[in-house]
C-alpha cells in the first residue's frame, strides 16, 4: 500500500464525512476571512451579461440537462466567475472563456461518480477535441466532445501558437487528473491532505484556465519564462488557495449529500482527528500559507530576485501574467459567494456577513 493511501475499510469514519464528537454540537462552522490583506480587490469584466447570455444559450443549444438540472445550472453562473477572474479584453475573448468555464464544470458534471470506464473515455473525447477541433465528433458521443469540440474551435481561432500549446498540455494535465480521481473513488483510497493537494493541482483547472486568460490580456509569452521554477511555484500555490476555498465553500453541500469525502476538510478532521471548527482553522491556515508563498515568490519574479529579465516588453508581460494567476484567486472566492452552487437563495450574502455556515 502506497504511504498516505488507505482503504475505505480502514477508515469507516470517512464514510460519514466526518463523525462528531460526543461533546460538540456540530451544527455550523465559521468561514474564515481568507483574503483579508490580499492587495487583489474584486473586478468585473463588462461583458458580462451579454456573454453570460450568449455562451449559456449556446450551451443549452446542445442539450446536455434536463429542464430541471438546467435551472440548477443556470443558477450556478459560470459566466460571472470568469467575469470576477478576467476583468478585461475583448468580447470575442472574454465569450470564449466563459464557454470554456462552462465546458469545465460539465466535464465535472459528467465525470462525477461514474465508472472509471467512463470517465477515461469521456475525458479522451475532450481531448481529443482540443487537438482537432475542426473534426467532426462520431454520432452518438456524450455531449462533452461536442462541447469541447466547438468552444476550442471558437478560441483558438484567435490564439497565438505558443498558447495553444499552453493550453493543450494543461488541458491534457487536466483530464488526466480527473481519470485518477475517478481511480481513487474507485479503489476507495483516501489520499491524505498534503497528497490531495497535489493531486487537485491539476485537477482545479487553474493553469488552463489562465493559459486562455492569456488571450485577453494580449499577452504572447515564450514557454521559457513560463516553465521557470518560480512561476511554476506561482501556479501551484494559486491552485492550492483555489482548491482549499472550494473545499470550505463546498463542503456544507458535500456533507448533506454525504459526498464530502474527497475535500480537505474531511481528510484533516479524520487524519489529525480534529473537530469540525479546528479542521477548518487548519484549511485556512493552509490557505494563508499558499498565499504567502504566491505573494513572494511574486515579488522575487517582478524585482529579478532569482528571475531573469527577458527585456522590457516580455517582462511587462510576465508582470501582467502574475496578476491573471492572482486575479483567480480572488475571484474563486467572490464567485463562490455569489453561486447559487453552494448557497442557495439569499444564504450566500447571510453567510458573508455572519460567517456562519450551516450544516442543516
């Protein structure tokens, strides 16, 4: 058995998503401030609403709900996460991203809970469309190849190479983690926290998704100043504060539909046997922990501190580029409040402002 990995059958407690203890009334949480001092407010890009329409109703077009998931959707908002974590650009651009956050989140949806089987065939498909997006998809394929098929041929039409090339490999990255997330359900391993996190690195989507917001920043960056150490380490870190803001923010929903085992809230309550208050001050602490190593390793990359220069143009580029990678962070967490995916009605803005999370 690998270290770090256990089965299912050892760890009953998991199964519950995290017992309480006989002493504590586990009936909510408080959210953490986790962008307290973060020096990123929140934008919005002005497309909005004529996107949001657009790229909704072109997904609709292919049919991939009932009448009654597709309102659920709907409520989710996709659109206004790309519009808090990409600020400018043109329409053409800011359209495609949101076509594409769309297509990530039903990929999601497609892959949730299904065999192992299935989810390696679905992902090869949205690869395969990102490859030949001018090919035809075979009559009869699961949704998700079309949808890939025709969102990637609309923004790539405008793409340099060198980002397309970004994209592909991220993509690839991508799929490939939701094919061992599917494997791990399937062989009923719990990874522990640390081993999570570096699992969701991939699997939150964030350097794809940054690789398209690349486009709308006009930005044109060589593989070299991306594939630095630093920047790397940018990336890892963005994806660790995305991910462990997913896990808080998601897992009152998780819980009450008994799913909440692959969230770290879960995994640090079981393997450091801690209340339901203390794992989330253990997330959080994480959180601030990735985001001080963004914050630095930052300013190492904008004051050439173990970063070369590549000249003035590339290096305002590069500047421009970190702030893509923070504008995510930040714009996870604003989207999160605003969806109607973890807070139904009104409770996102009564959570916001009483930072009590009900479990009930």
């Amino acid at each position: 058995m690998q270290q770090g990995l256990q089965t299912l059958t050892a760890l009953p407690v998991i199964a519950t998503c995290g017992t309480q203890r006989p002493d504590e009334e586990q009936n909510f949480f408080y959210f953490p401030y986790l962008l307290r001092n973060f020096p990123w407010d929140r934008g919005f890009n002005a497309h909005y609403e004529r996107a949001k329409a657009e790229s909704n109703a072109w997904l609709h077009s292919l049919h991939p709900f009932t009448e009654k998931s597709e309102k659920v959707f709907n409520g989710w908002d996709f659109p206004y996460l790309a519009a808090v974590a990409y600020h400018g650009g043109s329409y053409y651009t800011f359209r495609s991203i949101c076509d594409i956050t769309n297509v990530f989140f039903l990929i999601d949806e497609q892959t949730d809970n299904e065999a192992v089987a299935v989810v390696a065939e679905r992902c090869a498909m949205a690869m395969d469309a990102v490859l030949h997006p001018q090919k035809p998809r075979p009559r009869g394929e699961c949704i998700i190849g079309e949808a890939t098929r025709q969102c990637w041929a609309r923004a790539s039409a405008e793409l340099p190479k060198v980002i397309i090339e970004r994209f592909e490999r991220t993509w690839k990255k991508y799929l490939d983690s939701v094919v061992r997330q599917a494997q791990n359900r399937d062989r009923k391993r719990i990874l522990d926290p640390e081993e999570y996190l570096r699992e969701r690195v991939d699997n939150i989507g964030i350097p794809s998704s940054v690789a398209i917001g690349e486009q709308l920043m006009h930005l044109e960056i060589p593989h070299e100043c991306i594939d630095h150490p630093y920047m790397k380490a940018m990336m890892i870190s963005c994806s660790e504060c995305v991910t462990l803001q997913n896990d808080l923010f998601s897992y009152r929903k998780e819980r009450l539909s008994g799913d909440c085992e692959y969230n770290s809230v879960t995994l640090v309550m079981h393997h450091m046997d801690l209340s339901l208050n203390e794992a989330v001050a253990w997330v959080a602490d994480r959180h601030q922990r990735s985001l001080r190593t963004f914050l630095t390793t930052r300013e190492k990359v904008l004051n050439r501190d173990g970063y070369p220069s590549y000249g003035p143009d590339l290096d305002r580029q590069i500047r421009i580029y970190t702030g893509v990678i923070a504008d995510w962070i930040r714009g996870n967490y604003e989207w999160s409040w605003h969806s109607q995916r973890y807070f139904p009605g009104v409770m996102g803005k009564e959570a916001r402002l009483t930072r009590r999370i009900y479990l009930k």
